[in-house]
C-alpha cells in the first residue's frame, strides 16, 4: 500500500501534468467533498476581503449560501476569526460548519510574503506560512494563498526573485505533504506579468500555482492575452476577479481566455469597494451577472 506522502505526490505531479497539457485549475491532495464534487468545472465565489469581513462563520455562510455564492476564500485577520491559534476542536468545529453547508472552504487568504532581503524575516514568513498551510488543511481547504511582493533598494531584482522563487518551491513541498496547494497572488511591485513568470521559472515545483488577480499591470506590454499565455500553464484553483458591473477590467476577455485554456478552477470576488447597504443582494447580483458572463 503505497503512502499517504506517496500518494499525494503523484496527484501533484499529475495536476502538473494536466497543467502542462492546457488544463489548469487541477485541484490536488483535496480534502474537501465538496471541492471534489466541483472540480472540473468553474465555480463563482468569495474572497473575504473586504465584502464579509465583519461577519462571524455562521453568517458568512448564511449570506453566502442566500447569494449562491458557495465557495469562499478565508482572509486572515477577519472577523469569521479562521486564524494559526484556533484548537484541534475549534478546527474541527469549522470544518463542520462548512461541511454541514452548501459552502465549500476554498481556502486561507493569508498575507504572508518572501521578498524580504533580511534571512530571519523570511524565515518568519514560512513558518507563518507553513502553520497556514496545517490550518487550511484541519478545517477542510485545498489551498493557502501567499504573495510574492516587492523589490527592495539596492538589492538586484534578480535577486529578489531567485528567493522568492525558492521560497515557493520549498512550500510547495511542504504543502503537498498537507494536501494544499500554493498559490501565489499576482500582487504588489511584483504583479507584472513578466515578473511572474520569472518567479514561476525558479518556483518549478508542481504544487505552486499562481493566483490572477486582474491586475491594471495585465494590459501593460503586448497585453491581456499575451501577459497570460506567459503564465497560463501555471494557473491555480483560485482566480480573484472585481466587481463586473463598475471595474474597468476587461472582464469578459479574461474569462474568454479562461475558457479558451479549459480553466476549471474557482473565480472569486476581490473587491475593496463594500456596498453601502445590502451586502448580500449586491453579491447575488454579481454572481447573476457572472453566470451570464461564462455563458
């Protein structure tokens, strides 16, 4: 009977393999029924950001499943209180809830980065990370995201990326071992495209993806469809995208681009603009409109 190290290693490496053949989004090692029974197809959700980020668990999956919205992505800091110091049992607890729901836990949104050119600041970040990665697993995600993020005077930016690169690489092994893939946001001084795949090209381990995030910086250069075939094999289970009625983004182009890849994976609302009044009504409107969009 082959190992649960073993086991998990050959999804990894077969998601890498699907990836390679245009067939991103894979979701590896889950333990999630639920994320198993969407895998294969795109599904619409919620990053709490800022939209859910005063609500308690229960009623950010009350309001969830009222939206349609069943998929969130769990930022750290916030108020649902999903954090590194929950118990074995409040964790066990949590995984219930969603268990119990329609909802499925994406993930952890967490805001650790690896650009830092002092050592011990790094080395914070992934032991930070790595117990990330553990609670993502205990209450039932499939994933953690992370952040590349910024370049630091007189340090050459090919430094920089050659460290977060293998930073990547050493959480991507130790997420698999978790069952939890890295997924690394298209974020900060470090969201051009360009750069990305500079850092995916040191960052080769099969268990780090990266997250889109629909970023001003992905129409820079030769454009939107160029700056993703850079990076299109590397896409993760989890895209952030904005508000489709008011953002600017050329929505609509991505998510040809996305169908165009056969991308079955999460989309999920990002947004920092918060509705004055009616929180739910408006994110039941914006996976209406979503659904329309796909179509």
């Amino acid at each position: 009977m082959e190992s649960r190290r073993q086991f998990i290693t050959k999804c990894a490496l077969g998601g890498a393999a699907v990836l390679q053949a245009g067939l991103p989004g894979v979701v590896c090692g889950a333990n999630n029924l639920n994320a198993r029974k969407t895998a294969g197809k795109v599904q619409y959700g919620l990053v709490t950001y800022n939209w859910g980020k005063d609500w308690d668990l229960p009623t950010l999956i009350e309001k969830c499943e009222i939206a349609d919205v069943l998929g969130v992505e769990l930022r750290t800091t916030h108020k649902h209180a999903v954090e590194r110091t929950l118990s074995a049992q409040q964790r066990r607890d949590v995984k219930q809830k969603f268990t119990d729901s329609p909802v499925t836990m994406v993930g952890i949104g967490s805001n650790e980065r690896y650009d830092n050119p002092d050592p011990e600041v790094v080395k914070q970040a992934v032991l930070a990370t790595q117990d990330f990665i553990k609670l993502s697993h205990d209450v039932g995600g499939t994933g953690v995201k992370v952040k590349p993020d910024s370049f630091h005077k007189d340090v050459p930016h090919e430094v920089t990326i050659e460290q977060i690169g293998k930073t990547l690489n050493q959480l991507g092994k130790y997420g698999l071992d978790w069952g939890q893939q890295i997924r690394l946001e298209v974020h900060g001084k470090c969201a051009e495209l360009p750069t990305i795949k500079k850092i995916l090209d040191v960052a080769d381990h099969p268990n780090v993806a990266i997250c889109w995030n629909c970023n001003p910086q992905d129409l820079q250069g030769e454009g939107l469809k160029h700056n993703f075939n850079l990076v299109k094999d590397r896409m993760g289970d989890t895209v952030h995208i904005h508000d489709l009625i008011n953002s600017p983004y050329p929505h609509q182009e991505f998510f040809e681009l996305l169908a165009q890849a056969n991308y079955s994976g999460w989309l999920m609302l990002e947004e920092g603009k918060v509705p004055k009044e009616d929180i739910v009504g408006k994110l039941a409107e914006q996976k209406k409109l979503f659904t329309k969009m796909w179509k």
